[in-house]
C-alpha cells in the first residue's frame, strides 16, 4: 500500500513539473497548428513555428508547405516566412518578408506579444496587427491576425497552436 502511494505521488509530481515547466516557458518552443481546434479555412498548411526569446528579442522560425497554387494570402504576410526578428520594447525592426520589407515593434506583457507592422507590396502599403496568447498552462497559444491595405482589402485570421 506504501508503495502504491509512493508511486502515485511521484507520478503526480512528474506530472506537475511538466505544466509548469510549460507556463515558465512563456513563448519559448516548437509550436505546431492545433489539429484539434478549428482552423480558419485559408489556413497555412503543416506549419511549424519555433519561437526563441532572449535578451536580444523574439525570433521566430516557421516551417510550412507552400500553398499549392504557390499565393500566400495577404493576411499571412509575416506568419510564413522562415526566419523573423521582433524588438521587443516597441523598438521599430525590419525584416526581409520574401520580396517585400516589414516593419514591426512589439510589445511582450507576461503571456501575451503583440506586434504591430507595415510593409509596401506592390506598391501598396499593408499594415498589420498580432496578438499572440498563451494558455494559462502554457501549453497553447494563439496567434490573431489583421490585415488592412490601402486598397480596401481587410482580413482576419486566428491560428491555434499547441506546444510540442
């Protein structure tokens, strides 16, 4: 009987260190799109992201199957690219988007990031808004998206992601 307790509570303890090693990662980690929670239709395909925090910011790298009729929607301009910076602290960073340049500052509060860019595409300017949440277990998060051009165009997009 000793044993079966012994067993059990050890069993909760490594259980417990699990959730919490989650939450105290905060945005740190291999996420992948959730294939139990709803997607938006035009959602990205097999896409992986790992994001890294450090004193140096947020860097996010994404892997993902490029959409078969080769057009990323304008509304993921940003989600799929492979390799991204974000300053944190609402310094103004620049990145490589594909053809395009994207400006962005972010701002981190415990377990929500949001990110406000710009970019010229095709002679039009897009301006951008994301919110990314985490779970309070840490173990999901996930990634709203707007989308606005000077054209009138206008979209939204919320990606479900689960750590892995």
């Amino acid at each position: 009987m000793l044993r079966k307790g012994i067993f059990l509570t050890a069993s909760f303890l490594i259980a417990s260190l699990g959730v919490v090693h989650a939450k105290d990662e905060g945005f740190n980690g291999k996420w992948v799109l959730d294939k139990a929670s709803q997607q938006p239709p035009n959602a990205p395909v097999h896409l992986e992201t790992k994001i890294k925090q450090d004193n140096s910011g947020v860097t996010i790298e994404s892997t993902f199957a490029e959409p078969a009729d080769g057009v990323v929607p304008l509304v993921y301009l940003g989600v799929l690219t492979t390799k991204m910076h974000l300053a944190p602290g609402g310094q103004v960073e620049q990145n490589a988007i594909g053809p395009f340049q994207m400006a962005s500052k972010t701002d981190i509060d415990g377990t929500q990031m949001q990110t406000e860019w710009t970019a010229m595409v095709k002679g039009d300017a897009v301006q951008g808004h994301w919110t990314q949440r985490l779970s309070d277990d840490g173990k999901h998060m996930t990634w709203e998206i707007k989308e606005t051009s000077t054209q009138g165009q206008h979209s939204e997009a919320t990606l479900s992601f689960v750590r892995k």
